[in-house]
C-alpha cells in the first residue's frame, strides 16, 4: 500500500489534484487473552489461523453474546468484526449441536464470501457443523438438507422474506432452535430498502415467538454515528 501511495503521489496528474495530504499516526492494538471458556477447538482453530488474541471489541463482543444480550458492533473495516458473531455463533453450536442461527447479509456476493471464510474456520474445528447458502440459486435437493441439517443458514432478506418465511412449517428445526440471527452490513439498510427489513424483522420474531425460541441478534456495521438507533 505504501509503494502504490508513493506512485500516486509522484504522478504529477494525480498530485495535481490533491488538496491535502496527511498521515494519521497508528494505534496500538488492544488485545485480551481468549476467555477461559471458549471451546478449546475454536482457541486452536484461531491459533492455527496465526490468532493468539483477541482484540478488545472482539472479545467483548463475545463476552456479552454469552451474557445473552442483543448487539451492534460497529468497528472500521478489516477490523474483525467477522469474528464477533462468529465465535459466539460456533460456541454455541459446539455446546448445543441443535441450535441454530441464521445470517442476513444485503447481496448474494457477500454471503458467498461471509460462507467461505466461515466454512474455513469450520473445517479447522474438525467438528460436525454444517453450514450453508439458501438463495435463489440452491437447487430444491438442497433446500431439503439445509431444512433437516442446517446450523448456520446464510441468505439475505428478499430470501428470508420469500422462501423461509412464508413457508415457516418446513423450518420447524430452524426456529425451534433459532439462537442467533447475524444481521452484516447493517448501514446499508436505509430508505425503502431498511423499511422492508424491519417488517421482515417483526414477522421473523413473531414466528420465533409461536416456536418457542427467542434468538438473540448481533448486529455489525461501519462506522456511523448512530448505530443504536438504526438497529433499533
């Protein structure tokens, strides 16, 4: 990154354009140990990832998702705030192989993305976690599997709206057990497109309600100034 910026910066037809430039010094990383009671297949699977801590937020985060509280995690990217649902997520699973948790993200590209950085860490554990993508691309012989087997179920909201919802009877397992529902990229839902989640949000607890289960939700975002508020 240095070497393009010092390119970019001796291109006389870039520079010329600039008004101003300015290095922001860097910052000491906060980091915390593992806590004790993280599955010692997650804390070898961090460790072999090169993770031997977490960052403060990360650890945090999965400090109140065990205390059962809803969250919002709003960090800059390429901060790790994969990490503040996933491990709640897969320590729940690991302890309870019945519970489930559902993903929302706003495109089918990043839930491909999101499903191949999870699958990595899940094939590190070594363990029986079964992850998968419900769009309108998955054939009907894996929608089957993914109702009857799925412990993570990644989708977007046009999905949850049109093929899980109203067809709740099929997902019985799904939200009988539902712990989690991982909402990312939660600045990108304004306007109409932000009205339409919060509905699909309310039918979504309502449905958990009439199966007995009461999921807890983690929220991740950019950087804004009222975080809180949105998710709300």
């Amino acid at each position: 990154m240095r070497v393009i910026l010092e390119q970019l910066r001796h291109d006389r037809r870039f520079r010329d354009n600039v008004t101003a430039w300015k290095v922001l010094p860097a910052r000491e990383a906060v980091l915390a140990p593992f806590p004790e009671w993280l599955d010692s297949r997650l804390v070898n699977a961090l460790r072999q990832r090169g993770i031997e801590q977490l960052y403060s937020h990360q650890a945090e985060s999965l400090e109140l998702a065990r205390q059962g509280k809803n969250l919002v995690v709003v960090t800059p990217t390429a901060s790790g705030k994969t990490l503040c649902y996933n491990l709640p997520v897969l320590q729940t699973v690991l302890e309870d192989p019945d519970a489930r948790a559902l993903y929302l993200f706003p495109t089918k590209a990043l839930s491909q993305d999101q499903v191949a950085e999870l699958q990595g860490l899940v094939d590190t554990l070594q363990a029986d976690i079964k992850t998968y993508t419900f769009d309108g691309d998955t054939p009907a012989t894996a929608r089957r599997a993914i109702r009857a087997s799925g412990h993570i179920v990644v989708t977007n909201p046009d999905m949850l709206h049109q093929g899980i919802l109203p067809h709740h009877t099929r997902w019985i397992k799904l939200f009988e057990n539902l712990r989690y529902v991982v909402i990312d990229e939660l600045h990108q839902y304004r306007g109409v497109f932000g009205s339409h989640l919060a509905n699909v949000l309310r039918r979504l607890r309502r449905i958990c309600r009439f199966y007995g289960s009461q999921p807890q939700f983690i929220c991740s975002s950019a950087t804004i100034a009222n975080p809180k508020e949105l998710a709300e």
